[in-house]
C-alpha cells in the first residue's frame, strides 16, 4: 500500500505538474516504488487508454490520484512478481487512505476487469499510434522520418529496463575485474564498442561494486564512455569539460590522461557538486566553474574541447521515461538553437589545431548532424575529422559529419559524436 502512496505523490509530480522525475523521488521512497513510477511512465500510454476503456466515463481532475492509483495498480498486475490479487488488494486499501473510500470498489473492479480481459488489451486491435509506441505521436513521427528502417527497434528500446553499466579503470586488466566479480558472486558481460565497459547481469547498490568506492570502477553507460578515447588526450593538454555536470566524462578524461590540465564547467550550479564528489572518489582534481559557457573568462585557448551539449535526451528515453510526457515538439527548435550558440562560443576558445568533440544523448538529426554541418559552412576553419580513420570507428551509423549511435533494447544508449579541427586562418 506504501509503495501506491509514494508513486501516485511522484507520478502526480510528473504528470500533472510537470516536474523531472529525479526531483519527485524522495529519500524514503522504496526501490519497489521507484520501479513502479518507472515502468508506469515507461509503458503510460498504454495504461492511459486501458484505464480509459474499463472506466465508464473519465474521472474529473479532482480525482487524478484515483486515475495513477489505476494505472499504477494494472503495471503492478503486469510486472511485479507478486500474485494479482496481491496489488489489487493493495490498490484498493490505498484508496482509502487517500480519503477516496467510495473509490475502493470502482479500484476493485477494473483491476478485476483488466485481470479477466489482460489478453484483449495486451493484444489491441486498431491501437493509435500512441498507444503502439508509447510516445506522444510528435516524437514517434520525427523519429520514423529521420530513422525509417531502424524506428520499431527504438520504440523498442525506449519501453525497456536499461542496463547497468559499469566504466573500469584502464589500468585494470578485464581479467583482474573479472575475477573480483566472481569472488563477489556478481555476473555480467563485457561490452563490444568500449573494452572497459561491464554489463551487470541485474542493477546493484553502487557500494557493493568491487573498487568503486576507489574510484576503479564507475558506473557509465557505454556509449558515452567514448568521448575521452575519441578526444585524443596527451599528457600536458590543456582540456575544458564545457557541460561537465554531472562529472562522468570529466573523471573518464582524467582517469584515461591523468597529466591533462582540466577545467570543468557547468551552469547549473547546483549540479556541480556531483562533479566534486566523482572527483574526490577518484582521487583527481580539475578547476570546477560554475558559469555560463558564454559568460567564462578563460586564462588561455584549450588543446582539447568535449562539448556534450544539453539537448532532447532522445537517446536516453528508457533511463527517464519521464521525457515522454515533459518534452515537447516546439522544444526541439529551442535545443538546436542553443546547441549552435554553445558550439560557436566554445569554437572561441579552442586553439589552433585543436580538437573538438561535440556530443549529445540525442537521437534526432536537428540537434547533432544539422549542428555541425551548419556551423561548418558558416566557420572556414572547422574541419569535420572522420572518425573512422582517425579511431578505426566502426560502431554506430555514419553520418557525413560524425557517428550516430542509437538506443538498444539490452546494450548502450543513444550517442551522437562529431569531431572537429581548427585550422590557422
């Protein structure tokens, strides 16, 4: 009954607040609670048009904690292991505790309901093509033109648990991590794109994880683990992280180049706390800023720029399913605007032969090909490098100026890169 309590207060948040889940969570908030609002969000279009077929007419606004507590009663049936009966009692002793006792036979029976007819609904004849991808139809259509062939497979994606991925330190062979993991009885697999990536058979509390308090092991999906490998990092480099929070590239970066000079911003600096703490589990140092990329003052022009622009999150949809229901179509134009801005201002301040890697979680052509290729023509000194014969690149879909890597049911997120070089005037 807690665990209702808590998702219909966190789902409330998302869906008829609009606030991220991250910042509905509260600390007493239960790991079964937290899988509940997940997968809700993951699967809420769905669950939005069961509800809507096993009520009789719409519940009004006043009683939209009566529709989460539906939605979230059908996933529990769904997913949890658990009998049905189970959440259904559950969901129903929940609706008197929010005051709603006339709402516990109404919970009671379309949770019996969807119990007698799962079969129809898991099977839906005439679904819209919300309710087929579980995306708001704006994104599905944007993500059908620019990735026709490859569209079903990142529905797909989106609407599955991510993996636990693990970064190991470079100076820990895949045999010496391997055999920690087995003397810890934990299982998993290496990846294909990033020799250190580790895949966790199943999510764990990251203080159980062999050396990550020692800074060792980190925990990284990996496809972003590639940009300190793509950055090409020497020892004396001067380096700017110019999105750094929340810190994952920042430490990779000094972990794989210890003797680089770097320097880590962030505008938000609330977030920037999160770059210290990853920094001191490490062991490194860098010169933290919380600044406006516009607004900083840098002593001198950066060999190495990771630009790892804010953007739609497209590509990391499974990981914050809230996305779905907070991102809106017009926020695209307001993200690659942005995003050119970003990369102009940081083209200010990278040297002469310098390298910059411009990078976004995003799996949508405006934001990460359309970027670049526009600021080439309006720049004669960038240069795209080819990825595939500077690095032997060959993961992700090549685009003409960088790689786009797309999301995957049960491997890495959605990763776009493009590498670029300044030439002397």
């Amino acid at each position: 009954m807690q665990t209702y309590s808590s998702s219909i207060r966190v789902l409330n948040g998302v869906v008829f607040e609009g606030k991220s889940l991250d910042s509905c969570f509260s600390n007493s908030d239960s790991a079964l609670a937290k899988q509940v609002c997940y997968g809700v969000l993951r699967d809420y279009y769905r669950l939005r048009s069961i509800v809507a077929q096993l009520l009789k007419k719409p519940l009004p606004a006043k009683h939209n904690d009566i529709f989460l507590l539906l939605i979230s009663g059908i996933y529990s049936v769904d997913a949890l292991r658990r009998p049905a009966y189970t959440s259904v009692n559950a969901a129903v002793q929940c609706a008197a505790t929010l005051n709603k006792s006339w709402a516990k036979g109404l919970v009671n029976g379309v949770l019996r309901n969807y119990i007698r007819k799962t079969e129809k609904f898991n099977a839906p004849v005439g679904a819209t093509p919300e309710v087929e991808t579980n995306l708001p139809n704006w994104l599905s259509d944007r993500i059908s033109i620019a990735w026709p062939t490859q569209a079903l497979e990142i529905f797909a994606a989106y609407n599955s648990e991510p993996p636990m991925t693990l970064r190991i330190n470079d100076d820990i062979s895949r045999e010496d991590f391997s055999k920690k993991l087995s003397e810890n009885q934990i299982e998993g697999h290496w990846g294909a794109l990033y020799e250190q990536a580790f895949y966790l058979s199943k999510p764990m509390p990251v203080e159980e994880i062999p050396d990550f308090e020692t800074g060792q092991a980190s925990v990284q999906d990996e496809s972003s683990q590639m940009a300190a490998l793509l950055l090409d990092l020497a020892p004396g480099q001067n380096v700017l992280d110019a999105c750094a929070a929340p810190g994952g590239k920042t430490c990779h970066m000094l972990q794989a180049c210890p003797e680089i000079k770097l320097t880590a911003i962030d505008k938000d600096a609330a977030r920037l706390h999160r770059i210290d703490s990853n920094l001191q589990r490490i062991g490194a140092t860098a010169t933290v800023v919380a600044s406006d990329l516009e607004d900083y003052r840098a002593p001198d022009l950066f060999d190495r720029i990771l630009l790892d622009a804010p953007c739609s999150a497209t590509g990391i949809i499974r990981r914050h399913p809230d996305i779905k229901l907070l991102r809106r179509d017009t926020d695209i134009v307001k993200l690659a605007q942005t995003q050119s801005k970003l990369l102009a201002t940081a083209w200010d301040l990278l040297k002469v032969g310098g390298k910059l890697l411009y990078s976004t979680c995003s799996i949508l052509p405006e934001e990460n090909e359309n970027i670049v290729s526009d600021f080439c023509m309006n720049h004669p000194n960038a240069a795209v490098l080819d990825l595939a014969s500077e690095h032997d690149v060959n993961w992700g879909l090549r685009t003409p100026t960088g790689r786009q890597l797309l999301p995957t049911t049960d491997a890495y997120d959605g990763f776009f890169y493009a590498l670029l070089t300044k030439k002397a005037q």
